[in-house]
C-alpha cells in the first residue's frame, strides 16, 4: 500500500511539475517524449505494486486456511493424547 501511495504521490508531483513546465515555456518534442515515458513508468510500477498486493493478499488466505487445517489436526491429536493418558491413569 505504501508503494501505491508513493508511486501516486510522484504521479501528481509530475502532472504538476508538467503543467507549470507546460504554461510557462511549452513542452519540448524532447520533454514530451520524456514525460510519456515516465508516466509509462509509474503506471507500470502502479500495476506492479498491485498485482503484489493480490498475490500478497492470496498468500494470506491461503496460510490461514493451512493455520485452520493444522488447528483442528491439532485439536484431533490432542484428544487422542488425553484419551490415551486416561487409560494410563486408571
């Protein structure tokens, strides 16, 4: 999430930076080339730092299924084992 922030952040610094450029020199064939770039750039860092966090996000569900799962292989075993040490102890 930080990095979504950060890379929307940068965004608007630019659009700013761009529009000041923009109204008082014009933009250069150069600059203009360099700014589609960069906004290339964010958005496919903004894409990335997304598609990160879904599989981040999938990671998780699928640890706590795995936490589920060994909850209630644990509750099984401990049952057995206070089964068993009732027996032992009569």
């Amino acid at each position: 999430m930080t990095q979504v922030g950060r890379t929307a952040a940068t965004d608007s610094e630019l659009a700013e930076l761009v529009a000041d450029e923009e109204s008082e020199h014009g933009l250069s064939a150069d600059k203009k080339q360099l700014l589609q770039h960069i906004t290339e750039l964010i958005k496919d860092e903004h894409y990335a730092t997304k598609e990160v966090k879904v599989v981040l996000e999938m990671e998780v569900e699928r640890m706590k299924s795995t936490v589920l799962i060994m909850r209630e292989e644990i509750d099984t075993v401990t049952a057995l084992i206070d089964e068993e040490l009732a027996r032992v102890d009569r």
